[in-house]
C-alpha cells in the first residue's frame, strides 16, 4: 500500500458503506449479493412499487441497478486517497425485453457488463 493510501478505507469498503446508507439504493431495494476485486454482483428484488405498468419493471429501476452494480464493480478493487472521488459519467442502456414480475440481477466488472 502506498503512503497516499495509508489510513484510508478500501475502495470495497466505500462501496458497501454506500449501499447501506444511499437513501435512493434503500428506496429501490437494491442489495448486494457478490464483491470482489474490480467485480460485483448487485440485485433488485421485485416489488409493486418498481412497476412502470402492469408487472412490468420501471426502466428508470433497471437503468439505477446497472449504475449502483457499475460503480460498486469500479470501487471495488479501486485505491482510496483523500482526493479520491466518483462519479457516472456516462450510461447507455439498451433493453431487450421486458422484466416482469421477477427480481433482477446485474453482475459487472470494472470494465462492463458480464450478465444481467
């Protein structure tokens, strides 16, 4: 470990930290299921409140899922110093088919999509 990084927590640990205190992960449900270096598994169980119409996942839910599992996949192996900061620059989401009436599950790495 470097003396820039020396005292600071891990990036896996910001990671789970903000999971369990981001009030909108909370709202959605969002949980995580898996960390490793630079991979994470995150999922979102099904409730009324993500429907869009019918049983029909929101979108919106799925695009966040895809964001909290991307950004959790990149602090994870990630080395923390002081000035270390973050944020989702950019996000494109094509949806094959629609989610409906089932929970969601999204396993990234720090470099894309492995299985969603």
């Amino acid at each position: 470990m470097s003396p820039t990084t020396e005292g600071f927590p891990s990036g896996a640990d910001i990671a789970r930290r903000f999971l369990s205190i981001s009030p909108y992960i909370g709202h959605l449900g969002i949980r995580l299921t898996m960390i490793q270096p630079d991979v994470a598994q995150l999922s979102l169980p099904f409730t009324d409140a993500l429907v869009t119409t019918g049983t029909v996942v929101h979108g919106g839910a799925i695009a966040s899922l895809i964001d909290s599992a991307a950004a959790v996949a990149a602090w994870s192996g990630a080395e923390v110093s002081a000035d270390t900061r973050g944020t989702t620059v950019g996000l494109t989401v094509n949806y094959l088919a629609a989610a409906q009436n089932e929970d969601i599950q999204a396993t990234l790495t720090c470099c894309g999509v492995v299985a969603a």
